[in-house]
C-alpha cells in the first residue's frame, strides 16, 4: 500500500531533514507513529499525501508515484484515496455535523454527491453514536463527538489510506479508547490501511506495528 | 459550482449579522445615486413639461424664477404680486386668454390657489369626485392634497392663519370642499383651488358681517361710508344665509394676483404681447417658463455632475471598503481553506466558493436596491414636486 525508498525532505528554510531509506506498510494494516515532536511525523504523513514534495526519493501510495503528479492530479488523488484526522479536528464551524461529514463532496467537483452518499454518512454517524447529531452546528458537539464526526468525514470517500495525525490527542483516557475503536472498527470495515501519529504509548499495543522515529532507520528499514 | 454555493449560503447564513450589514451597505451604495437621479430626471421632466404647457407668464419684475416658480409649483417663493390690472391689461390686448393665480395662503398645509374656472380648462383637469367651483367660499382639492388632507366633498377645510398674534390681519376662512380632482401627477395634485374672490376673502379683502345700520352699531358715517364699533363681527364661514352680506372694499383692478398666465391666440400674437412688456419702466413683466426652465436645468445638471463624482468617490471609497470586509473575512476563513487543501480541495474551488460567496451579496444587494428604488417609484413625482417647490 505504502513504499517509501530512499525519500529526502528538507523544508526550505533549512534546519530540519527527513531522511527515510525504506518504509512498507502493507494494505489494511494499522501502524502507529511515534517520536518527540520535530522529528518529522507529520512531515511524513504531509509527504504520503501529496501536501509536501520531496527532494529525492520514491514515494508510492496505492502504486501511485504521489510526488511525480501535477498539482491538480495530487489533490484528485488525495481526495479519492486518502481520509485524512486531525488532532484539532477541524471541522467547519458553519455546517452542522451532518454537512461536516459532506465537507469533500462540497469542495470538489471530482465526488458527486448523491442519494448513496448522504445514506453513507448517515450510516457513519449512526455507527459512531452520532445519528441524532446530525443537525448540531460543531460549537455544541463535545471534543469526542467532534472527532467522531471528524472521523466519519475520513471515512466517507471510502478512502485506501487513513492518516491520522494525533486523532486522539486532545481526548480524554475514556474518548481515546473509544475513537481508537471506533478508527479501527470503521478502518477494518472499510478495508483501509491506517497511519496514526500518536504520542499515546498506551495505546500502541493495539496497532500492527508501530514505526518509532527515535530509531527510525533501524525500525522503519527492518519493517514489512 | 453547487457545492461553492451552497457553502457560500451556509456561510451568510450563520454570519447573518455580518452578511445583512454587508448587502445592506452595498444596496445603501447603489441607492443613493441611483435614487437621486431618478428624483432629478423626474423633477427635470416635471420643470420641462409643465413649463412646455405654459406659454407666457406675466408678474412684477424681479426673480423670473420666483415667478415661475409660484405660478407652475405654487412654491412658497411668494413673487411681489401684481394687481388684477394686469390680466385686465391681456384681455383687453385681445392677443390671449388671461388666467390670473393667487398663491399666498395655505390650507392645512397646502397652498391655496385662488384662480379663475379657465385655470381648470387650461390644465385639464377633471373633478373625479363632487363639483367643482360654484360659489364664493367653496374648494376643490388637489388629489394628493384631499388624500394627504383625508378630505372629500362635503368637509370643511379651514385656511392657515398668517400670524396668531396679529388680531388685526387676515382671519382663517372655514371653506367647503365641493370636489377632488382627478390625479394628475403634477403641482395641481398638491393644491386647493378656490375662486380668486374667495381667495381676497381670506386676506381680508373681501368680508360678512351683520348689517351695521340696522344692528345699532355705526358709530359713524362719512362720504357715505359706515364705521362700526368693535362689537362688530366678521362672517369665517361663508354659508347661504350670509353669502349676500359677503362684499368688497375698492376698486377690483387694484386686488393683488401672484401672476398671470397669458395663452396667446398664436405664435404671431404671443411674439406681438411680449414686446408689449418690454419698456424699461413697465412694472410687469413677462416671461417664458421654457426658457426660464432651460436656465434652471443647466445649474440642475451642473449640480447633478457634481453629486455625481461625489457619489463616485464616495462609490469608490465603500467598495474598497467593502472589498477589505471580503478579504477579512477571507482570512478568518484560513482555517477552512487549509482544511480544504489537506482534504483535497483544488484551489478553483476555494476561489469559486468566495466569488459566489461576493455574488449571492451582489445579487442580494440588487435585489434590495431595485425593491427599493420600486417603493420609491409611486413617491417620484411628489418627491420631485417637494424638490421643486421646496
């Protein structure tokens, strides 16, 4: 699903550099990311996604050579294939829960929206609890109820890849728990691969693997 | 683009307060301009047509202005009158048809236009309700004055009075409305018409009362003139019963008019009765409303240019105002554009969701504009009359 070789990324400015000799994540497997903050996950999910370009190596998502695509076919690609979690959730504060989870097919033309889809995301949010929230704006949600939504609008493109950067951590023990079930249950469901950034050790032991990138050389090369 | 409008509308519609402020100020831009130059177009059609249907005027030299100005607009310039010598002085020409006008009291506010029947016939105007003028203390209403007034045939309309404290001046008049008048879109809608006679009973000059002699209370009789004593009192209200005990005092030739409408037989005799008026040492004057019109349009257009690039400027000063509310707001909404681009927005879209986020106020604001400048149509005239006379 994922295949990374050889891969450097410096920003502009200087002071920061990625460097990932070889990373394969095959396709429905769940790897949390973990490491001190600065040391480039983010980057990496930035880079899988097409939002950053690379300065040399290969970066392949689905088979899809993400970096070596035009602007446009990035953001086609991204939006087709790719669900993406925030920490901060972000949602749009002047929908209601049930248009945030309609968000993708209102700022693209390449998603049609149709009678499937809004059955689709009604679905989610009656598989997340939130059938019955679908009317509120965000600003009444509490921060679980906002990343379930959150999580819902990942999910309703039916993406490959879900990139999740610190879903949880903004969350208390008892949402954390219960939004990684919820990732994992609609992930496995939906047969995506998932990527999670998380500074949560606790909860790594529910992940296939885990890439640490205070030794990442050594864990990411020996991966898949 | 459905997408980019319907968050453009879920986006107005919870920053309501900030989209009503926006559209109301862009339609509040777009009105005033428009609005004014509507209300001059329609008082420069008003000054033109009803000066084109007036042929001559004649009244005492001074303001031509003023005098056209009272005599088309009943306006409260008051131009020194003339005596009723003056349309004497154009009938016994034998080259037009005299239409003398006294325009110096109001009645409830409207101007009272003491005139001649031949005034009626002049104007077309047509009595869509009551009769018209029969006898002396009787009015017949302008329409917008009847409505404005709540008056119809068969009311009492009183005359304002000039000066409370002046015991000695000119009493008000209780008068009769006998009929309103067809609308007709011009100054005559705002006016009550009373007969010339009724309008020198109201200054005075004409009056009732009981017979001195026989009532006991002459103090006084010389060169066949009767003095009465103070228990004296004048008739305000003309009825059958006194109407015979109404009479006037001097000679009629020297009864004041504002001026004097002149419609000559033709080309030949309207070009022979100006030259009539043009010794220098003549009291009267004549005039053409056209011409004085013309002059009055230029320094009407001359002030029109000028609103004009204030409204420009001002224009241009709102819209940048305007255009950095927009911006703002842009950049309030960095947040949901980035969020956006992460989901894999393009940047079209972004775009396309602010320009239909400028259109749908646009559009609103138009919207509003044109309603209100639809409100204001029916109001034109009498805006324009107001401009006028006021």
């Amino acid at each position: 699903m994922i295949r990374i070789d050889d891969l450097d990324f410096s920003h502009a400015g200087g002071g920061f550099r990625l460097h990932v000799p070889q990373l394969n994540v095959a396709q429905g497997e769940k790897v949390a990311v973990v490491g001190p903050s600065g040391t480039g996950k983010t980057t990496l999910l930035h880079l899988l996604a097409g939002l950053l370009t690379p300065q040399s190596g290969t970066v392949q998502v689905d088979g899809t050579p993400v970096p070596h695509l035009s602007d446009a076919a990035r953001r086609r690609f991204r939006i087709n294939r790719i669900g993406f979690i925030f920490q901060n959730f972000e949602l749009i504060d002047y929908l209601s829960a049930g248009e945030n989870i309609l968000y993708p097919y209102r700022v693209t033309d390449a998603l049609r929206l149709d009678a499937s889809v809004r059955a689709r995301a009604t679905a989610l949010a009656e598989a997340v609890g939130l059938g019955h929230r679908l009317g509120s704006k965000p600003a009444a949600l509490s921060q679980g109820e906002k990343q379930r939504i959150a999580i819902c609008r990942a999910l309703v493109t039916q993406p490959a890849l879900l990139l999740a950067d610190e879903a949880t951590g903004n969350l208390d023990p008892e949402n954390k728990q219960m939004i990684l079930d919820l990732l994992f249950t609609q992930a496995e469901a939906a047969g995506a691969t998932l990527l999670a950034v998380t500074h949560d050790h606790a909860l790594l032991p529910r992940f296939d693997r885990v890439i640490d990138f205070n030794d990442f050389r050594s864990k990411a090369g020996a991966g898949a | 683009m459905r997408g980019a409008i319907f968050l453009a509308l879920a986006y107005l519609r919870h920053n309501l307060g900030r989209s009503l402020v926006l559209i109301l100020s862009i339609a509040l831009i777009l009105f005033v301009p428009l609005a004014t130059r509507q209300v001059l177009s329609v008082s420069e059609d008003q000054l033109t047509a009803r000066a084109a249907d007036t042929p001559l005027m004649v009244g005492a030299r001074g303001s031509a202005l003023d005098l056209m100005m009272n005599g088309l607009y009943f306006s409260a310039d008051r131009p020194e009158p003339v005596t009723m010598a003056a349309t004497e002085r154009i009938w016994a020409s034998d080259l037009a048809i005299a239409i003398p006008l006294y325009v110096r009291y109001t009645a409830g506010g409207a101007p009272v236009v003491g005139t001649t029947l031949d005034y009626f016939d002049f104007r077309g105007l047509k009595v869509a309700e009551g009769r018209g003028l029969a006898v002396l203390g009787e009015a017949v209403l302008g329409a917008r004055a009847a409505r404005r007034l709540g008056l119809g045939p068969g009311d009492l309309l009183i005359s304002d009075p000039e000066n409370l404290f002046d015991l000695a001046g000119s009493y008000p008049l209780e008068m009769k409305v006998t009929g309103v008048l067809a609308p007709t879109q011009t100054a005559d809608d705002d006016a009550v018409f009373v007969d010339l006679n009724t309008a020198w009973v109201i200054e005075g000059l004409g009056h009732g009362h009981d017979d001195v002699v026989t009532s006991g209370m002459a103090v006084g009789e010389a060169e066949g003139n009767v003095t009465a004593n103070a228990a004296l009192t004048r008739y305000t209200r003309i009825t059958p019963d006194n109407i015979d005990s109404f009479h006037f005092h001097g000679a009629p030739e020297g009864y004041p008019v504002s001026s004097v409408i002149a419609v000559p037989w033709d080309q030949r005799a309207a070009t022979i009765l100006r030259g009539r008026y043009l010794h220098p040492e003549d009291t009267t004057r004549i005039v053409v409303p056209e011409v004085v019109v013309e002059g009055l349009l230029q320094t009407i257009f001359r002030i029109g240019r000028i609103l004009d690039a204030v409204f420009v400027v001002v224009g241009a000063a709102a819209a940048v105002a305007v255009a950095l509310a927009l911006y703002l707001s842009l950049k309030l909404r960095g947040d949901e554009i980035a969020t956006a681009t992460r989901i894999g927005c393009h940047r079209s879209a972004i775009w396309r969701m602010v320009a239909a986020e400028v259109v749908i106020i646009a559009l609103a604001a138009l919207a509003l504009t044109g309603v209100a400048l639809g409100l204001l149509g029916p109001y034109l005239d009498s805006l324009a009359i107001w401009l006028i006379t006021s």
